[in-house]
C-alpha cells in the first residue's frame, strides 16, 4: 500500500464569532476596554486585516480623545467589511471573508423613459459601486 500525501491550498484559520461578540466599534461587549482587530475577527487577507486594524485603532484614539467613533461611510469596502464582522444578523452562520462586491449595499434601481427598472451588471456594476465608495470615502476623509 502506497501513502500518499497531498499538498494544498486548504488551510484553517481560527477566528471570533465576531457579530456575536463584538460591537460596531470592535469592543468586546462583555469586556469594553478590549477590542480586537485583524484576522482573528473574520476578515480574510492581509489587506482587510491591516484594514480592521486601522478601524480599531482609529476607534480606541476617538475614545481615548472623548469624541465619537467616526464609521466610514456604509458604501466603502471599510464599512462593508465592518458591517460583516460586527452586524448581529449573521452571527447564526458568521463565516470570514475577504471584501468583495456582494458584501456592499446594492446600488439604487434606475428606472427608464418606459418605466422599466434597469439594473447594472457585471463590470459595469462594479464600477458604479467602486465609484460611489471613492466619493463617499473622499467626503468621509475631508470631513475629518
């Protein structure tokens, strides 16, 4: 009989039942002085850990200077990604996720000159969301 062993992409990561456990500005709810960030918290990848990370220290330097946490906008990939790891909605099936399109709120619907209700698709549907995140980002960070 021959072992075999196969090489492979599989791995395990261990993460938080992040909604279940942590606030909307990543605090512990039993524990408000600690928060977490990074990929413990369901995030996937080093971009989004490094950005979870950001939002938490941001958050703790707004605490810390007695002024209220600053949420970005709900359409940028940093709300998006917020909002998975922290909306109590999904802390029944809470699984970590890299950011992607399908975790951004859906564009308004268009209508047509016949009433017809249009919606975007494929590349051009994410090119309007990537835009509106762009503006809405720039508003956020110039209002700061």
């Amino acid at each position: 009989m021959q072992n075999s062993l196969n090489w492979g992409g599989l791995h395990r990561n261990t993460f938080i039942n992040s909604p279940r456990l942590l606030d909307a500005t990543l605090r512990f709810k039993r524990q408000e002085r600690i928060r977490f960030a990074g990929q413990i918290t369901g995030v996937e990848g080093y971009l989004e850990s490094a950005a979870i990370g950001l939002l938490a220290g941001m958050f703790f330097s707004n605490e810390i200077l007695g002024s209220e946490p600053q949420i970005p906008p709900k359409n940028t990939a940093l709300a998006s990604l917020l909002s998975h790891i922290t909306n109590a909605e999904h802390q029944d099936n809470f699984q970590p996720t890299n950011i992607n399109f399908g975790l951004f709120p859906e564009l308004p619907n268009k209508i047509n000159h016949k009433g017809k209700t249009l919606r975007l698709k494929g590349t051009e549907k994410k090119k309007a969301l990537s835009e509106r995140a762009l503006n809405d980002l720039n508003a956020w960070i110039n209002s700061n």
